[in-house]
C-alpha cells in the first residue's frame, strides 16, 4: 500500500548531495519533483552510486528497490519547496534516494496512508 510523505526543502539551492554527479540539478518546483520521481521510479541513479562505492556487489540489493507508479508533487511556498511523495517503497530507500539528491537539505513534514 502507498504511503505519502510530505517534505521541504528548507533552501533550495543548498538541497545537494555531497556529490555533484549525483546531487540534484534541479531549480525550481517543478524540477525538484521531476528528479525525484525519476530517482523513485528508476534504478539509474542507485546503479551510479552502487558503482562509485569501494565493494559495488557488497551493496545490499533491496535499495535498488523502484517503484514505478511513484509520484511527486512539488510547490513553491515562500523560499522553499514543499513536495508530496506517493510510493510503496520502503521509507528507508526514500530516505537514501533524498540523501543522495538533497544531503541534508530536506526534512519530513508528515507521513499519511496514500
């Protein structure tokens, strides 16, 4: 069953992940959401990280877990974006996935039944 979550990134433009070739590219609502449901609904951007760690096959297998009926919402609020997440993976591949694209730059609002 989907769940939703609801998160922000607090300041856009700081939003990346400690490694440029995996950071989010995005700017704006829009674009945020667009990477992210990709991030959700292909196994590209786990693939890219698998292989830049020292023991690629060591990498437990479930976080290349997708979901292909993923989707992401984002809005512009003030100076940061707030984007609503609709997945049936588990809360640890999301959380790893944003890790990649945002660092630290993102926080959970609220978790609901989709």
């Amino acid at each position: 069953m989907p769940t939703r979550y609801y998160l922000r990134l607090q300041d856009p433009a700081t939003a990346r992940g400690p490694n440029p070739a995996l950071a989010f590219r995005a700017h704006g609502a829009d674009a945020f959401a667009d990477e992210l449901q990709q991030a959700l609904r292909s196994d590209a951007l786990f693939e890219r990280w698998r292989a830049l760690q020292d023991e690629p096959d060591d990498v437990d297998p479930a976080l290349g877990a997708t979901d292909p009926a993923a989707s992401v919402t984002g809005a512009q609020d003030d100076l940061h974006i707030d984007l609503v997440v609709v997945t049936a993976l588990p809360s640890a591949v999301l959380r790893q996935r944003l890790q990649l694209l945002a660092g630290s730059g993102w926080q959970l609002r609220d978790v609901t039944a989709a």
